[in-house]
C-alpha cells in the first residue's frame, strides 16, 4: 500500500470585508465570488483539501459593519472553510458580540491564548483535529498581541501576550492533545511575519510544529521561508490572493516528503463566479447601497496613502480636516486607520465610512517639547519599519526629519521653529491610541496628564471629516516633507 498522501491546504488571511471584486479595464479581480469560485475549483479537482483563514476577516466593508460582522459570518458560512482563527479586528465590536458571532459560525474557529482572567479559562477552543483522506491535522490557533489593545476595558479578558508564552501554550497542546493519530500539526497564527520568525525559532522540535500559516501584517510573500525546520507562509491581504500548500505526506515515517508552496491570483481567469456567493453578496449589496450610495464630495484627483510607514497625501488631508478650526495645535491620524491605498476623485459615503471604518473620539492632551521628541523618537524605532509598531500621519506645522541609521531626530518643528523642550503643544489623537499610550508613544500618559486633564474634544472623527468633506469641493493634498526619514 503506498505511503505516500497528498495534501492541498488554501489558505487566506487578513479579508477585511474585501467581498466585492475590483473592475479595471473590464477584467474584475478578487471579490468572495470568485475566491469561492476557486476554493470550490480546488476542492474538485484535487482530492484532499482543507481551506484556512488566518484571522480579520471583518472591517473594512459597508456590508461588515452595517451588520457588525453577522454579515461576515454569513457570507464566509457559505465560503465554508475548514478552519478559521481570529485576528485583532475580530474584537472590534466587542469580545461578547464576538462570542455571538462564533456561535453563528458554521465552521470552527480556534484560539489557544484568549481567556478569561479570573480562573484562566480560554474563551476559545485552543485546537481542532480535522480528518481527511485518512490523515489528521491538528490546527492551533494564535493571535497578536494588539488583541489586548482593543480590549484594554474589558478587564476579565487576557492574553499570553508575550512570544515566548505564546509557544510554551503551544507546548502544552502538542504534549497533552497531539497523540499518534495526529499527522500533522499547523499554527494557525495572526501575529505578523516577524513574530511567526519569532515563534518558529523557539519551537520544540519534538513538539512537531509541521508549519505556520501566518497573517496581520498583510505580506505578500514569494515563496515560504523556513525557520528552525518550519515553513512560515502568508497570503498578502484581502480576497484578490490566496495562498496554495501542495504537500504530499509519508504515512510510514510519519512526515512531510514534499512541501510546495505558492499564492495564487484570484481573478476571471483563474476561476468561475460562485452564484449562490454572487446572490447572497448582492442581496447585502442592495441594502446598503440604498443607504450609502450618495456622494459626498469632489476631490481635485485621486488621493493615495500607498504605505503606512511613511507620509501619504490621504494621511496629510485627514489629519488636516480634523485639524481644521480645532483648539489644538497637532491632530496625529494612526495611518492604519485609513483603510484603501487609492481613494477619489468622487467620494461617496460609503467610501468615506470603509476608507476610515474606526469612528472613534478625538482626545486632546498637551505634551512638552522634550516629551515630543521621546514619542517621535519611539515611533520612529527599528520596529516601525516591520509593519509591527503603530505609525501616525500629522497634520500641517510638522516638520520631522529622522535618520534611521543613527537613530537620531535631526530637526524637530512646528509652523517653522525649532521644536525646545519647554515648550507646550497641544496634540490629539484617536481614542484606540489613548487608551494605549504608553505603549504607542513610549511616554507615561499619567506623566502627560500632569501637563492638563485630557478631555474628549469630538465624539466622532467621522462626524468631523464628513462635514470638513461636504463643505470643501476639490480638496488635494500633496507629500510635502511633513515626516521625511532617510
């Protein structure tokens, strides 16, 4: 009897509410339509498939959040994968609607470092054993440690938020549920590519990791890298990708013999539309675009915001509109809040909501100069340049010029002059980065309170940019130097 089994594992992470397809020249590209078309193509053509999600599939859709991600439930029941984990988004409507939102699930959602702080109770199940074509894979579910940021009210709730922690419960899977009858044994991680390196390197080898599938920090990968003996993979972002493992598996020696990896494009070549996805998308479609189909303003063109490690046009006008006619000096806008890297020149609403789908308050605090250049030079450190720090776009007067390879501010300003360490701004940010200040800025926030009590200024960032947009026609923003890092 041979050996030898194949094995095929898609994989796709960080959706973020990518449900409908792009149309360019006529070709349409991504969308769940044709994603579902390909893993239904996939499961056809070959004969042992499991399908996994690597955590966020919600926010950054009308259709996620009008329905606060029953919506998503729904549409992705009817993906059917095999597998899903959370990421740090799944909790953007609150840790018990997420628990709701697990129980409409049709398919089984994994975590092992989620639970509850009075008696260590995970809130999750840790793993899940899937059979298929006479083999047994076990699926572990880890996520990032942003998880605790979202969450910073919800006391009850911890995480093990530091790496090492994170492969010790990994440990204690295997040892104590991964038996002779497990094959195979994946990580299903939403930790960003350096922390999967992270956590690869720190692996037991007895433990039997056999690979990582990875999301959270939106890499697009050109082939697995492998750290201590384990394949880390990751599929890039939204639904125009997926990730293919094509592996054949030796029952006898009880290991992968072959382990090949790539991502495909989703697109009208590379598969057929699914249409009983195609009508369920469009009865979503229907309701919402009755409400949010109104447009909103005219930019002068189309405004980009192609990275969010560095100063973008779109950066610069959102944190300019909040800025406008405010009572501080310096609105910081975290560039992961801004959601779409092209966006005009006609912005409907519903644009405008999935462009900046996090409506939080705008707190004001006041800060020295030299606590200004303590938080600049935090957010500015090695680790912003990984995708694994937050990173912030600021509004008109600012002028930084950073040089990494000496870690050095060598001009810090604001409306021209030099920036002294007695002086006293005023700045504002998001109520996500307020509740993590410490951590985002590297500065005690009970330290900065001594400066004046933060007040909440705006209730609504979206309130805010959506009047700034429907009162200024032809609005453009340019790179100007604003942040310049060399």
């Amino acid at each position: 009897m041979d050996s030898i089994k194949k094995l095929t594992i898609l994989h796709s992470n960080d959706m973020h509410g990518d449900f409908l397809p792009t149309d360019k020249d006529g070709a349409k590209t991504g969308g769940l339509s044709l994603l579902s078309g390909y893993v239904n193509k996939i499961r056809q053509e070959k004969e042992n498939v499991l399908y996994a999600v690597a955590g966020d599939m919600f926010r950054g859709s009308i259709i996620d959040s009008e329905y606060q991600g029953l919506s998503t439930i729904d549409l992705m029941n009817n993906l059917r994968p095999d597998v899903a984990t959370i990421g740090n988004h799944e909790v953007d409507y609150g840790l018990a609607h997420l628990l709701f939102l697990e129980k409409c699930a049709r398919f089984p959602i994994v975590n092992a470092d989620l639970y509850v702080t009075m008696n260590n109770a995970r809130l999750f199940t840790p793993y899940i054993n899937i059979e298929v074509g006479g083999m047994r894979i076990m699926f572990i579910g880890i996520l990032t440690t942003e998880v605790l940021a979202a969450t910073r009210g919800e006391k009850i709730i911890g995480s093990f938020i530091d790496i090492r922690q994170a492969a010790k419960e990994v440990g204690i899977i295997c040892d104590n549920y991964r038996t002779v009858h497990t094959d195979m044994t994946v990580l299903l991680t939403h930790i960003g590519l350096e922390k999967d390196r992270e956590l690869a390197a720190m692996l037991d080898p007895d433990w039997g990791i056999d690979m990582i599938i990875g999301g959270h920090s939106h890499t697009f990968m050109s082939g697995a890298e492998f750290v201590n003996g384990v394949p880390i993979v990751q599929a890039g972002t939204g639904t125009s990708i997926i990730g293919q493992i094509d592996l054949q598996y030796d029952t006898e020696a009880k290991k992968i013999a072959d382990f090949r990896w790539k991502t495909v494009p989703i697109n009208e070549k590379t598969a057929e539309p699914d249409p009983v996805m195609e009508e369920l998308l469009d009865s979503y479609r229907t309701e919402t675009d009755t409400k949010y189909k109104r447009v909103v303003t005219r930019w002068a063109r189309e405004l980009t915001h192609p990275s969010r490690e560095q100063e973008t046009e779109m950066g610069n006008l959102y944190a300019d509109a909040i800025q406008w006619e405010s009572s501080f000096d310096i609105m910081l806008v975290g560039s992961g809040s801004i959601r779409k890297k092209a966006l005009g020149p006609i912005i409907e609403y519903q644009d405008m909501l999935e462009n900046t789908p996090f409506d939080d308050c705008i707190w004001m605090l006041e800060v020295s100069g030299a606590q200004w250049r303590r938080m600049i030079q935090h957010i500015l450190r090695d680790d912003a340049w990984l995708g694994e720090t937050e990173f912030y776009q600021y509004s008109k007067g600012v002028r930084i010029k950073y040089r990494k390879a000496t870690h050095t501010i060598e001009e810090l300003k604001f409306n021209g002059k030099d920036i002294e360490d007695g002086d006293l701004l005023k700045i504002a940010i998001q109520d996500y980065h307020y509740k993590n200040f410490d951590e985002f800025f590297g500065v005690p926030l009970e330290e900065v309170k001594k400066n004046m009590r933060p007040r909440v200024v705006a209730t609504s960032m979206n309130n805010i940019v959506e009047e700034y947009f429907a009162t200024h026609d032809g609005l453009d923003a340019r790179v100007e130097g604003r942040l310049e890092v060399y």
